[in-house]
C-alpha cells in the first residue's frame, strides 16, 4: 500500500467510469472501486441518452469498462470502500481487499432510494411504474397515467406529464391536498382519488392500481393504467462524504462546483451524488452523470497540473520525460 495512485474513484457508474477515461487519456493513475450496486438496477431499458436510448445499462457499463480498459494507468476493482480519511496528497482507502492510497478522491457512489410503503411496488419500480418522466414518460405516452404521492408531486409531474399522457389521476394516498394545489390540479383536468393505495400489479398492457374505496363489502377497487409515476426518497449509498467532511446540501447531494470540486480540498464528486451549486437539486440522470465524471476527472487532472507547475518554482518538481 505504499504507492500513491493519483485518483481513487469510488464508483464503477457511468459517473465513475467516464472520470476513469478522462484521467486514462490523460496517464494519469486511478484505481476504480465499484460495489456492483447501481442505481437503476430495477431498470431493463436506460432511455434519454443520445446514441443508448432504449438499451439496457448493464450494456453501457461494460462499453464503459471495456474503453476505460484499454488505458494502462487506470485499475478497476470489484470492491466496497468501507473508509476513507486523509488530506489531498494523501488519503487512505479502505475495503475488504485492503488498503490503497491515493492523492485525489473522486466520490462517484450515488444514491439510494427508498420507494413507497405500496404492497408490490418493488416488482412494477422500473417499468410500469417509475418516478422519473425524462427516463419513462415517453414510455406512458397516450394512456391514462396514476401519480402517486404528496401534494408538491403531484402538481409537479402533472404539469411535466399533461402533454404526454392521454389523462392524469392524482393518488394523494393519505397525504393532505392543500387548496391552492387541489385548484391547479383542477385547473389541470387532473382526477383526484383520495382512497388509499393498497396495492400496485403489473398486467399486460399497463398497471393496476389496487385501492381501498371503502365501500361495505371492503373490497378493494381497480383502477387500470398505462403507467404510473410514484414519489421516491433518496439517500446517499454511501457513508464517504460524511467520513472526510464535505458540505452538503438538503438533498444529501454534495456541493461541488462544475469541475465537482468539494469544500474539501482534493475531493471531487460526480454523478448523483453530486449536486452543482447552480442547481435546485442534484440532477439524476445518465447523461449528467457522465458530464459531471468528465467534469471531475477534468479538475483533478488540472489540480495536478498545479500542483507540477508550482513545484517547479519552488524547485520540489520533477518531470519524468519517460512518462
Ligand atoms: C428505476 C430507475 C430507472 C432509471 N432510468 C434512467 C433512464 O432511463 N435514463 C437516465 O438517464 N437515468 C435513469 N435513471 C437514473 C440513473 O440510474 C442514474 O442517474 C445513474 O445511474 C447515476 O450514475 P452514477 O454513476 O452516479 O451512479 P450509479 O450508476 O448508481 O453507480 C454508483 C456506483 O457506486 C458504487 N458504490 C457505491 N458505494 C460504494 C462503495 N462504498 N464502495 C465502492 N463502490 C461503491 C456502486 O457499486 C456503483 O458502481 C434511473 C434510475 C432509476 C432508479
């Protein structure tokens, strides 16, 4: 454990992985750790990405490995970071494999959702039912569509998704409509079913929404659908940005700046996990994944640049013409 790689990149993402092929073209060393757990796992199909739309992800991550491959300074290793702590020259990577050092830290680990307290949720999440209109709205097109969620939700994805589907009914499922939002809902043609949802099923050519009307019998009422758009929670997957310290946003999302530069100096963020302070919120996409990796194998590459540049002047440099 002795060398010092010039980048760890925590994540084998698209994030992850396009930092890799910036910093390979550039010869510079870096060791990608990835935990094999990936954000859209649930998804077959990855959409909204020009040159992939409607291929699977597992098949853009091993185009991704397999370029990032053919650069000799960069490592890919099938490991779970558990710890990192040091400063910029010098951190300390820990996993099950052992123990690495490297000068600069790429946090590429994205987040971790949590989908709503709805009976098989988790075997529809990913294709008859999703929470991201620019990944399957397109999907659900010229069909009735459910929104599942709170109040902010739902007039927010019915104003993304009034063009695209053929209607919208809004499930609040237990959560209070406050009246100015009932009103654009309205305003919105939108339906509004107050019972709560007790159940979600895929069918042949859409969804079923299974809710509790309430009605004498207590049995549970039908509703069909082409698709439906549900409110997730996100978390960050991994426990890094708390280990070294950087700032964060309400989101959980850590702040960088467009070369995804922290507060923290040497550390870089990419991907989900990072949120741009031009942003409202992170952005959760493949496509910015892949921009803000770029982005951040971009920045260390220009902080090690720097750093040659002003070891020159104070006569600590050594160039190495070999290299
Ligand atoms: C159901 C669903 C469908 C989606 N569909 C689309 C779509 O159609 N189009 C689109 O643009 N976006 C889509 N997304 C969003 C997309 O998945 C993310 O934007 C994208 O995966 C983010 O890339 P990333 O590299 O930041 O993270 P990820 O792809 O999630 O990769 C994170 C990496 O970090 C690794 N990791 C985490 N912790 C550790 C650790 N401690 N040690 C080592 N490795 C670690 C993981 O193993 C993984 O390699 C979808 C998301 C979901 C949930």
């Amino acid at each position: 454990m002795n060398e010092i790689t010039d980048v760890a990149i925590i994540g084998g993402g698209p994030a992850g992985l396009q930092a890799a092929l910036t910093l390979g073209r550039m010869h510079r060393t870096a060791i990608v750790f990835d935990s094999g757990s990936y954000r859209n796992d649930p998804a077959d199909a990855m959409h909204n990405l020009i040159a992939h739309d409607g291929h699977s992800p597992a098949e853009l991550r091993t185009a991704a490995r397999a370029d990032v491959g053919r650069y000799d300074t960069v490592r890919l290793l099938d490991a779970t970071v558990q710890r990192i702590r040091g400063e910029r020259g010098r951190f300390e990577i820990e996993t099950e494999i052992g123990r690495f050092l490297a000068g600069r830290v790429i946090l590429a680990t994205s987040m971790r959702d949590t989908l709503p307290d709805i009976p098989q949720i988790g075997s529809v999440f990913g294709s008859a039912a999703a929470h991201c209109p620019f990944c399957h709205g397109h999907e659900y097109a010229g069909r009735p569509l459910a929104l599942i969620g709170p109040g902010p939700f739902l007039e927010h994805m019915s104003a993304l998704m009034s063009p695209i589907a053929s209607s919208l009914t809004a499930f609040p499922n237990g959560a209070q409509l406050d009246t100015d939002i009932a009103h654009r809902l309205d305003r919105l043609r939108v339906d509004i079913v107050e019972d709560p949802v007790r159940g979600l099923e895929d069918v042949a050519d859409g969804i079923d929404i299974i809710v509790d009307d309430g009605s004498a019998a207590h049995e549970n009422a039908r509703l069909r659908f082409g698709g439906a758009l549900v409110k997730i929670d996100s978390t960050p997957a991994a426990p890094h940005a708390e280990q070294l310290g950087v700032e964060v946003s309400e989101t959980g999302g850590v702040l960088v700046d467009p070369l995804g530069r922290t507060s923290v100096a040497g550390v870089y963020a990419a991907g989900d996990i990072a949120h741009n302070r031009g942003t409202p919120a992170p952005m959760s996409a493949v496509w910015s994944a892949i921009a803000t990796g770029a982005a951040a194998g971009t920045g260390v590459v220009k902080d090690l640049a720097d750093e040659l540049l002003t070891s020159l002047d104070t006569g600590t440099g050594h160039v190495d013409a070999s290299a």
